[in-house]
C-alpha cells in the first residue's frame, strides 16, 4: 500500500483528534469487557477436569465391614483392574476455634509417598507425616485460624476426643471444595489411627478399571464378595459405586459456569458492537462532506471503502493493543476467582498461545465489520446529499414534534428533551449499552433472590433442627431414655436410613443411595412433588426418589416396578413419585419396609429432632449436648446435621454462580457507563458552535452543565426503563437454566423489586458520572474557540 494512502488515513483520524480520542477510548473499553470474559473462558475451559485427571481418580467405590489379604489378591487380579488401593473413611468432628465445632472426614492413607489412586498434592511437606500428624486439604483453611493451632482436638464417631498435630495442607482436587460443603477434609496414616481409641466400622478400596471392564468388574466384586461371605460372616459388602469415567462432582456446576461465561461472551460482543456502532455512527456523520468532496475529485467507492475500513482497522487496531493488557489482567481474576471457588489450580494461568493474537484480532475487525454498512452507504449517497448541511428531516421532524408534549415543562429539561429527540439514533444506542449493563444487574439481583427463595422452600420442606445418624441401628427405648438427657426437644421422630440399590430385570439402575425410611405419620418431612404422589401407608411398596436420581438414572420412571436390595436383602417396590430436594441422589421409603428388609423392627438408626428454639445458636447447643452425651464406644455418630448448616451448605454452592454473575454485572456497568461517558463527551464535542452560541447569548456554565446533566439523565432514565424489559424476558430463563443444571430442578423464581429501585439508583448516578468529565469540558470552553469549531 501506498505512502499517501497511510498519510491520508492517519491525517483523517488526527483530523478532529477530540471525537478520534474518544472513540479509541470506548473502543477499547467494549474490548476490555469483551476479552476479560474470551480470557477466563479460554484459561478456564479445561483446567477443572485436567486437575481431577491428574490425581487418578477411581471409577469405582466399595465400602465393607473387612477386606482381608485373600480377597484383596482376588479383586486385584479381576480383568480390566488397573489399580487399586485401600483407603478407610470416617467421619469426626474438629475444632476450629474456641469451643466452635466443625465436621471433619478423615481419609486414612497407608503411605503418602507411594499413592497410586485418588493422590494428593503437597501445599510443603505435609506428605511426610508424623505419627499423630494430620493434613487437611487446603480449602479448609477458610474456616482455620490464622495461623492454625499447633494441634486440633479431634471428636471422634464414638464421642472420644484426641489431639492431632497439624502436619499442612495438601491439595485434593477429587474432593468437594469445602466451603461449599462446610466440611474439612483430614488425613491421617495407620500409625495415627492405631494411637486414637477408635476403630473404623468399616473400610473402602478404591479401584481404577478400563472403561469397557467397569460393568463386568462390579457384577465380579459382587459374586467374589457374596462367596467370602458364604465363608466368613464378618465380611460384608456395604456399598459399590460404578462409573465408566470417574467425574469430578462438582463438574456440573463447573460446566454451569462455563456456559454461563460463554453467554455473557456473545452478549459483550453485543455491548461492544453496539458501542462502536454508537460512535463510528458519529465519526462517519461527520465525514459526510468529506467523503462527497473526494467522490466530486474522482473517487472510486471502492477506493473510499477500502480507505476507510483501513482507517477503522487502525483504530481497532490500536485499541485493543489498548486493551489488551486490562483485558488480561482482568479476564486471569475472574479466572483464579473461579478457581478459588471450586477449588483447583489454573493449569495454564497466561491462557493459551493464541489468546493475545486472538485478542487482537477480534479488536481489529470488530469495527471494520460494524462499520462497513455505515461506510458503504455513505460511498454510494448522492453527491447532493453529502454536501448538503443540516441534519436529516426526519430527525428534525421528530424532534419538532415535542413542543406540544414538552410545554408544561421546565425551560432546561425541555431543551434537553428536544436536543435528545434531534439524534434518536445515537440516545437509544447509549441507553441501550447502559441498559444491558443494568440488565446483567437486575438479573444478578433475581438469582439472589431467587436462591434465597430456594432456600427458603428447603425450610419448609424439612421442618425440623436437628437429625442424628447412628453407624448402627439401636433400640428405639434406649435412643428415647437417651433424649431425655437433652434439653429443649419438642419434637421427636425415629427414622432409619440405610444404603440400597436399584435393580431391574437383574440389572442395576444406578450405584447406592441412600434409602431413608420415614414413619408414617412424619411431621418432619413436607415433601415438594414434582411428579406422582408421596408415600401412602395403604400401599407400603412404594417408593419416592428425588430428582437428583432420575438425573443419574433417566430411564427410572414413575409407575415402574423395581427391587430394591438393601444390605444383601430385596424387596419389589413401585416407584410412586418424585420429589424436588437440595440433596444427593436418595429414596424415601416407609420405616416399616425399611425394617422389614433389614429385620430391625423396633430399632432406628437416625433420630430427628424439632427444638423449642430454631435458631443456629439453639442447634449448635442441642448438637454439643448430644455429643456430650454419648461419650463411649458403644454409640457411634455418622453425622449430626443442622438444617440451618445445610442452609449455608445450599448458599455455599449457590453464591459463586450468584457472585460470578454479579462481578461481569459491575463490569458491564462500567463498561455502559464509560459507553454513555463516552458518547455524551462526543455529542459535546460536536455541540462546541452551540455551547459557544449559547455563551455568546449570556448562557451561563451552570445552566448549560444542567443542560447536558439532565440530557445525561434522561439517557439513564431510558436505560433503566429498557434494562425492566430485558431483565425480565431473560432473568426467568436464566433462573430456571441454573436451577437445572446446579440443583437439578428449577429455582424457586422470586423478582428482586427492591433491586429494580435500586437499578434506577445505579442508572441515575452512573448517568451523573458520566456527564461529569463532558459538562466540565463544556464549562471550560470558550467561545472563540467554540464558534472555530467545525
């Protein structure tokens, strides 16, 4: 390319170096929102399953009372077995702080230097354990003191309480993040376990297999099992949990984020095209002449095209080098911000090679495209028009249709409504920009207070405090003579919950869940239906899954027969109904069927208790007083649960969609006001002749800065009144989209009308910045300066 024609396209941008300024700085504003989300989506894209890869994590799970030596030999030499490796788990409780309790699961590792499946990573040297040492998994920290304790007073299952030496952290990348779950994750070696008063009930072995071998190993553990058992009673298998590709569990909330960062992609190349449309718009307004004249010399319009998307291209160009660094910098925080949150390490933190030519690419055609139409249509105007001065009649006719409508009001507010109805265009193009930053707000907004409502609805379905599970099954008169001891109990239910699995034609449907078996006339369960009805004393072989199940197991229908087995013992059920919960996948049965499997009439392994008082503080004391209690081994806790942990536990999954959303809506906001800013800085720009007119006249500054604040106002004002109508055409999708892809059903969808007050806030005080740096610059104008203007 030609010398002259780079000088003619650098001399057109320095022309009128004030409307060129400030369109490379909204320019490279969209590019900022826009290539902070492509910059986390890229880093983000693979990282979390990479992470879980790494550790070899087992695609299958098997809980027994004992595993001896023989059997272990006969499972490691099943066809398709790659690894395996015994790892015992219990749960504990672990002090955290001054008499403040949190749950604690411990993994008991045979040794640390030599992991082959499910491995851990060292924060130190926290894998060189010492006898009595235990590692936590780094998450944990968020609830630990700083810095943490020389030793943690442990309470274990059977109410003994031990210290353990804090060894460091260790990363797992298979565990669920714990302030998500509100539960810390230790462990310990052998050594340590033989020195505690405790021994665990039962153990697991975690197996790695082909994906192919997964199904034929199951049904091979199961007869290797079932034989062991016809020679040894003591040995039992409890559990056995399949997968032909191990997951991480909280994958599906990842890939929520994911998809939700690649939506708020396409609508930030929405908010920057419409910005540059904005300003180009106004650029090549003022090019009219321009472009005439050189076609009156003898232009082609191929020549003005191509002259002209090469000047675009320099200013793109130049703004996404702009940009670029913001771009990064800002698109690696809300990466290590969601990594932070589900608890993994970025693999590839500068993201991948063609993220900054990528960047800039995007940066330099964005424009070009969006300006193209505008820049065809002025090559191919008549002569006559381009030359012609003035506005278009349209314009001037719909703004002389306001006199009428404006008369009542004030002599300022009606001359900014005039002057906004002269450039219809170019005001619904800046509110619009405003109006999706409001938008990402509100909606923000509605998803808090949707999964609040959410949380609420849980509260009514589980109306009671506090539940206690047992590791065995006890006389419902012992457990009643042991309530006595605790106060403040008003209500009391005895429920048993154990282990079973679903099968069909001999086949099983899915791994083992829990089966929790309710009395018949519970007042401490209010289930919410989605499908069929709730159990029915009449008909005690039905069952109710939840929808968590039917998500893993989709060909489970309502109406079908099934066999549930249930520790080595089945039954033939109907499933009767589904039903909508915050919990893993379970099925609700009868307590009497539920006895009847397992030959424990009379007896309860779970007790549920409603306080006189529901609050947290009332709970904790109520969980303190039990565990007090029963100091000994022959009670043995599982878990205590506190509904309004479990709240928090709901609230830790949610809050980092919720967060998430609500950090890009800072940004958009920033970007649409740094938008209006921007275009309310040119329309001053190309107003200098009627600020210095209106100078010259005896105009004074403080009614022409109220001029261009209440122009800046009625912008917000329409910003706001779109961003209602948006808001609500796509918070309720969103809602419902998250709420199905996190918890498996919907959101309970509840509008934030005090965020809809408080968008029109934000509206108004964003529009009052923005008009800021523009009325000063009109104030500071003169007016020799302003009447040479073009």
């Amino acid at each position: 390319m030609s010398k002259t024609r780079w000088r003619k396209i650098l001399a057109d941008l320095a022309k009128r170096r004030a409307r060129t300024l400030l369109t490379l700085f909204g320019l490279s504003l969209g590019l900022i929102f826009v290539g902070s989300v492509v910059t986390a989506l890229s880093i983000l894209r693979t990282d979390l399953d990479a992470n879980f890869r790494a550790t070899h994590p087992p695609n299958i799970i098997l809980s027994a009372s004992r595993i001896p030596e023989s059997l272990k030999a006969r499972l490691a030499e099943l066809p398709g077995v790659r690894d395996m490796e015994e790892r015992p788990e219990f749960g504990a409780l672990i002090e955290t702080g001054p008499d403040r309790w949190l749950p604690l699961r411990i993994t008991v590792v045979s040794d640390f230097q030599r992991m082959r499946v499910a491995t851990l990573v060292p924060n130190s040297d926290a894998l060189s354990l010492p006898p009595r040492g235990l590692a936590l998994e780094r998450d944990g920290r968020w609830f630990l003191q700083t810095p943490p304790p020389g030793a943690f007073a442990i309470r274990l299952p059977n109410g003994a309480t031990v210290d353990a030496p804090f060894s460091g952290y260790v990363f797992d990348a298979g565990q669920h993040p714990s302030r998500m779950e509100r539960v810390l994750y230790g462990y310990i070696t052998p050594q340590t376990l033989s020195r505690w008063p405790y021994t665990p009930a039962r153990t697991r072995m975690l197996m790695i297999t082909t994906p192919e071998a997964a199904s034929s190993v199951g049904a091979d553990i199961e007869t290797l099992f079932k034989d062991a058992a016809d020679k040894d009673t003591g040995i039992t298998l409890e559990s056995l949990e399949i997968h032909a590709v191990a997951e991480h569990g909280h994958k599906f909330q990842f890939d929520t984020l994911l998809t939700l960062l690649a939506g708020l992609a396409v609508i930030a190349l929405v908010m920057c095209a419409i910005l540059i449309i904005n300003l180009i718009d106004s650029l090549m307004a003022h090019e009219q002449r321009t472009l005439a004249v050189t076609r009156a010399l003898g232009a082609r319009s191929g020549q003005i095209v191509l002259d002209y998307s090469l000047g675009m291209a320099a200013l793109g160009l130049s703004a996404a080098l702009l940009s670029l660094y913001p771009s990064l910098r800002l698109g690696r925080t809300i990466a290590r911000f969601v990594a932070m949150g589900v608890n993994f390490n970025l693999l590839s933190p500068a993201g991948p090679w063609w993220l900054i030519p990528g960047l800039l690419c995007i940066g330099t055609l964005i424009p070009v495209v969006v300006a193209l139409w505008t820049i065809c249509r002025a090559a191919q105007q008549p002569l006559w028009q381009g030359l012609a001065l003035g506005r278009s009649g349209r314009c001037v006719a719909f703004a002389e249709g306001f006199p009428g409508i404006t008369a009542l009001l004030p002599l300022i507010p009606r001359l900014a409504v005039r002057s906004i109805a002269r450039r219809p265009r170019k005001v619904l193009l800046s509110a619009l920009i405003l109006s999706l930053g409001l938008t990402f707000f509100c909606t923000a907004l509605t998803l808090r207070a949707s999964m609040l409502s959410t949380v609420e609805s849980v509260r009514r379905t589980l109306p009671f405090d506090v539940a206690v599970r047992l590791q065995s099954d006890e006389p419902i008169a012992d457990l009643a003579a042991w309530m006595d001891e605790v106060p403040g109990v008003r209500r009391l239910e005895w429920w048993s919950i154990e282990q079973g699995t679903l099968y069909q034609g001999g086949q099983r449907r899915g791994n083992p869940v829990s089966v929790i078996g309710v009395p018949d006339d519970t007042a401490s369960l209010r289930p919410e239906l989605s499908l069929g009805r709730w159990l029915d004393p009449n008909q005690p072989l039905g069952i109710v899954v939840n929808q968590a199940l039917m998500r893993t197991v989709p060909d489970l229908q309502v109406g079908m027969p099934y066999e549930l087995k249930v520790a080595g013992h089945s039954v033939a059920t109907v499933v009767v109904g589904v039903v909508q919960e915050f919990t893993p996948a379970q099925i609700y049965c009868s307590k009497k069927l539920l006895e009847r499997v397992g030959n424990s009439r009379g007896q309860a392994n779970t007790l549920v208790l409603t306080l006189n008082d529901s609050s947290l503080a009332a709970q904790d004391r109520a969980a303190k007083a039990i565990q007090a209690s029963a100091i000994g081994p022959a009670r043995q806790f599982s878990a205590i649960l506190r509904t309004r942990v479990m709240e928090e536990v709901i609230l830790g999954h949610l809050n980092i969609l919720s967060g998430l959303l609500l950090v890009i809506a800072m940004i958009s906001l920033l970007v649409g006001a740094m938008g209006l800013a921007t275009a309310i800085g040119i329309s001053v720009v190309e107003r200098y002749r009627e600020i210095a007119v209106l100078k010259a006249i005896g105009g004074r500054g403080s009614a022409i800065a109220a001029l261009f604040a209440t122009e800046a106002l009625c912008i917000g004002l329409l910003g706001w009144a779109l961003s209602t109508e948006f808001a609500s055409a796509i918070s309720r999708p969103i809602v419902g989209i998250l709420g199905s892809a996190v918890i498996g059903y919907e959101f309970t969808y509840r509008s934030s009308l005090p965020g809809l007050w408080l968008a029109l806030a934000v509206a108004m005080s964003v529009a009052l910045l923005a008009a800021l740096a523009p009325i000063r610059s009109a104030m500071s104008l003169t007016i020799r300066d302003g009447l040479r203007s073009e």
